[in-house]
C-alpha cells in the first residue's frame, strides 16, 4: 500500500515519470536469464549493482525498476526480482542518452549505471524471485498497445499513399491507374485489416482473463512487419519526396526499424507461437 501510494498513485496522475531497466548491453536481452545485474540483502537494505542500456525515458524519470538477480542457486526464471531505485539515490548515474535512429524520444533511450544502490528492503516489487513474472504482465499489456499505435502509423501512411497516387501524373495517367501502384494499395488494405483483427482478437482474449502470449507474439512480429512494409511503400509512391521531410513519412520509416526489435526481436516472438503451435500438436495432433 505505501509503495502504491509512493509510487503508482503520482504515476497515474500524471505527476511523475518511470523508466524500466531489464537491457544490458553486455549479454543477449533476447535470453534474459543471463543478466548480470546483481542485488544483495543487507540488512534492511538491498545492495543494487547493475549495468543497464535502452532504459527508455530514464532522464527526467523519479525512479527507475530494475531486475536484477538476488537468488543464484535458484531454478533459472526465478533467480531474479524487481526492485525500484530513486533517480536521486547517490549510486544511480545516467552514463548518456544512446543515440538511436528515430525522432528523440522524451527522457532517450538511456545508459545507465547502478553502483551500490542502497534501497530500502521494501522497494523489492512483488515477490523475491518473481521478477520475470512481473515481466511478463507488464510486457504483454505494454505489446499490444505498440501494435495499436502502429495501426494507426499504418494507416496514415496508407492515406498519404492513396492520396498522392490520385494526384501524381506521369505517362498520362494517375499513379493509382498502374496497377503495381493498385497492387500496393491492395496489400496495403488487406495488411493493416489483418493487423487490426488480430490486434482485436488478442485484446478479446485479454479482456476474458487470457494472458494471450500467442496471440501478442503473432501481432507483435506481424504487426512490425505490416508497419514497415506500408511506410516503405507510401515512400515509394511519393518517390523522391518520400525520403525528404516534406511529408512525415521518412520519420515513420526511421521509427518503425526499431519495432522489430524492442519488447522483443521478431525471432523470438515467432519463436514463441511455433513452440505453442507445436507443443499443442504434439497433444491433439492438430494444429490451432
Ligand atoms: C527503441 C528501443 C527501446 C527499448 N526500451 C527498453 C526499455 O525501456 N527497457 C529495457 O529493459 N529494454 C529496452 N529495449 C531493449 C530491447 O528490449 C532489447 O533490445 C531486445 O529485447 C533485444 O535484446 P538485445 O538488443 O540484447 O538483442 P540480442 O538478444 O543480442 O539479439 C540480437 C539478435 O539476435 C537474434 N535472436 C535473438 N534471439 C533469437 C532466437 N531465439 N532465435 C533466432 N534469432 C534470435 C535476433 O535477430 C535479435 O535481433 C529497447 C530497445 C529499443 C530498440
């Protein structure tokens, strides 16, 4: 309750920002068991060293929630815990914003080092070993709303496309009378239809107590893929001024790179849904 009212009550208000510290750069994020990060008891206090990157907004944020590994000898995925680290603690140092591709993002995509962090054994989040629990209920919610946003991006993009190919002339004809150009804007159409259902049907499932890992791992990687392939061909169609800043295009492009890579590259949310596809198989002996 203190926590909650520390904490998550001025989060919502909109009073305070977080940041959220589970990348490091010196191992795969991709296999998060093998973090370094290191959090010790002592006391009544937990001793916090870690080394962490792609801490998204961490400038300007009051506290940062940072996994670390408390119980070694633990089974793998219940080695690690949460911990939460105000950014005034002496040992929290911000090494320097990342330059990414992309539009800055407010507070970047930040380096940053724990060093002796000393924190109140009440800042443990949850359960001790529960770390990757708490993960995963928070990335499952924080996925699907990425794919909801690029719907919106998708969709905008294919306006432009739809727009400037009724108005370009070459050869005597409109770009949208070529039918490379109908093709497009048909793909286009099926592909963001398809990323909105499936967004939806996941959203459905949630709704009906569903953690719906399948279903958020199929419209993470597809939806990525539906946002880049449409930006890519609304550039196309506008040809040379697609690359400039005329149009918003050519920011959406250098954004949409890093969506198959954040919460998750595509290979392991593909990974994800051919485990679960098989692994029913393997019991019923169809496929679902
Ligand atoms: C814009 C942005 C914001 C981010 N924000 C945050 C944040 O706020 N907090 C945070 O903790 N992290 C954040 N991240 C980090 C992100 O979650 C990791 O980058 C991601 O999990 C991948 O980890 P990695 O970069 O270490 O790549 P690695 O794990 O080293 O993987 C590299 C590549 O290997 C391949 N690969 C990996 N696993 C497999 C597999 N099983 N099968 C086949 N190929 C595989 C993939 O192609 C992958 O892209 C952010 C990243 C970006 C780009």
């Amino acid at each position: 309750i203190e926590q909650k009212e520390k904490y998550l009550m001025p989060l919502v208000n909109g009073e305070i920002r977080s940041c959220f510290a589970m990348t490091e750069p010196e191992v795969s994020g991709s296999d998060p068991t093998m973090l370094q990060s290191r959090a010790e008891l002592d006391g009544n206090e937990w001793v916090i060293n870690a080394h962490k990157w792609f801490t998204t907004g961490a400038i300007g944020a009051s506290f940062s929630i940072v996994m670390a590994m408390t119980d070694p000898d633990a089974a793998p995925h219940e080695r690690f815990s949460m911990f939460i680290v105000d950014a005034d603690n002496p040992g929290f140092e911000i090494v320097r914003e990342v330059p990414v591709m992309g539009d800055h993002f407010a507070g970047g995509h930040c380096e940053v080092r724990y060093t002796n962090c000393r924190v109140p054994k009440e800042n443990l989040l949850g359960k001790r070993g529960e770390g990757f629990k708490l993960a995963q209920l928070r990335l499952g919610p924080g996925r699907i709303t990425h794919a909801m946003r690029w719907i919106g991006v998708a969709k905008r993009s294919f306006d432009l496309m739809v727009e400037y190919s009724t108005k370009r002339t070459t050869r005597g004809k409109t770009l949208s009378e070529f039918q490379t150009i109908q093709n497009f804007i048909a793909d286009s159409a099926a592909e963001i239809e398809a990323a909105r259902l499936l967004t939806l049907h996941a959203a459905w499932k949630m709704d009906q107590g569903d953690q719906a890992r399948k279903e958020i791992s199929i419209i993470k990687f597809f939806g990525a893929k539906v946002l880049h392939d449409v930006i890519d061909r609304a550039i196309q169609v506008h040809g040379a001024l697609g690359i400039t800043g005329d149009t918003p295009l050519e920011g959406f492009y250098r954004e949409a790179r890093s969506a198959r890579i954040y919460d998750g590259a595509d290979e392991v949310h593909r990974m994800v849904v051919a485990k679960q596809v098989l692994k029913a198989f393997k019991k019923e002996r169809v496929t679902r």
